[in-house]
C-alpha cells in the first residue's frame, strides 16, 4: 500500500452542501444545520489547513498568512462563486456564523409578501419554488430574459419546471429583462440569481497554470 500525507487548503472549518442551500433558506431551523459538516469530521485522516492559497510558485503553494506549502501534487478544485449573491457562496469562516447568516437571511425572507427573482436558470428556478412550497401566500415572480426558462436543459424538462411553477402560483415573466432599480421599486425584496465565476484569479499567470 502506498500512503500519502493530504493536506487541504481552505478557509472555512466546515463543507456545506452547495445544492441544498436554497430549501435551507426555507428551513433555515431544522435542515439548514444538516447541510453543512466540519472537515475534520468529514476527513478526519486529512490536514486541514485553514488559510486561502493566494499564488504557486515553483511547486510551491503560497498562502493568505504569509506561509508556504510544497507539495508533490496539486489538485485545484477552488470552486466558483456568485457574484449577484454572494450569500450562495458564502465566506463565513466557522459552522456558527454561518448558520447565523441563514437566520437571518431567511427572517428577511419571512417577513416580505412579494419576491422577485432575477433569473430564470436552475437557481431562479428551485429558489422560487421553495418559496412558494413553503409559503404559498407570498407573490412569487421570475423575470428571465431569454424566451424560456432553464435554457440549459431541454424543452421538456423547462416546460414540466413551469407547469409545476404555475401551479404553485409563481408567475414566470420571460423575454423580459429588468434592472435592480426598476425590480425593488415596488418594494419587493430582489434577488439577482444570475451568473457564476470561476474563483481562479489567484492564479498567477506566470505559476504555468493560468
């Protein structure tokens, strides 16, 4: 057998559950504190390093606090984030302040009668059916550019996603582009649920990877 020391590189001191995040902004109590596990829990045979990689050099990771790992192999898997809404991809370093932000997060949810939602991909899609799943009294709207929504699948899965929308009275507004002004000027409460980046642009363009 051939062992290997592993050591992983991240900030946080938990893993959460990417998909799972928007029925935990609904169930922000009992499922959103399932969703996530400490690393050491999860991989208790690894290293866990709790920094952000800024830069590699010469087989060499360099890291936020000033400190540098060498490594034998390098497997970079820094995920992307959410521009329009950072809270997807949050940054909160511990469990606790991130099962705080969610409290949050969904109080203001709680409290408002009518939601927009800018997008009308995956997220758009879920976020206001979880909406409307767990509060059917609230006025729910997509706004989607393009002329359907979930344009990255096909016809019949975005039909049968609109049908289970309609009945859940979510209204679907498509070949319609709104602005944040024009969307919050009614007093809704607004969320961008348009775009992912790639987290690469710590890779130095002259580490030979960029």
């Amino acid at each position: 057998n051939i062992e290997a020391e592993i050591t992983i590189v991240e900030p946080k001191d938990y893993f959460e559950l990417p998909f799972a995040q928007l029925r935990a902004l609904v169930e922000p109590e009992n499922f959103a504190p399932s969703i996530r596990k400490p690393i050491h829990q999860l991989l208790p045979y690894v290293k866990h390093v709790k920094a952000q990689a800024t830069r590699i050099k010469d087989e060499t990771l360099i890291l936020d606090d000033g400190s540098k790992l060498d490594y034998d192999f390098l497997v970079i898997a820094t995920g992307s984030s959410f521009p329009s809404w950072p809270f997807l991809k949050g940054s909160e370093s511990t469990i606790e302040a991130r099962q705080e932000k969610y409290m949050i997060a969904s109080e203001e949810l709680k409290k408002a009668d009518s939601i927009k939602i800018i997008g009308g991909g995956s997220v758009g899609v879920e976020f206001a059916g979880e909406i409307a799943w767990k509060w059917p009294e609230k006025k729910v709207r997509i706004y989607e550019s393009g002329q359907r929504i979930l344009k990255s699948l096909d016809d019949k899965t975005a039909q049968r996603a609109l049908d289970i929308l309609n009945e859940l009275g979510v209204e679907v507004n498509t070949g319609e582009r709104i602005s944040k002004d024009a969307a919050e000027s009614d007093g809704s409460l607004t969320y961008f649920a348009v775009g992912t980046k790639p987290n690469s642009s710590w890779i130095d363009e002259h580490s030979g990877l960029a």
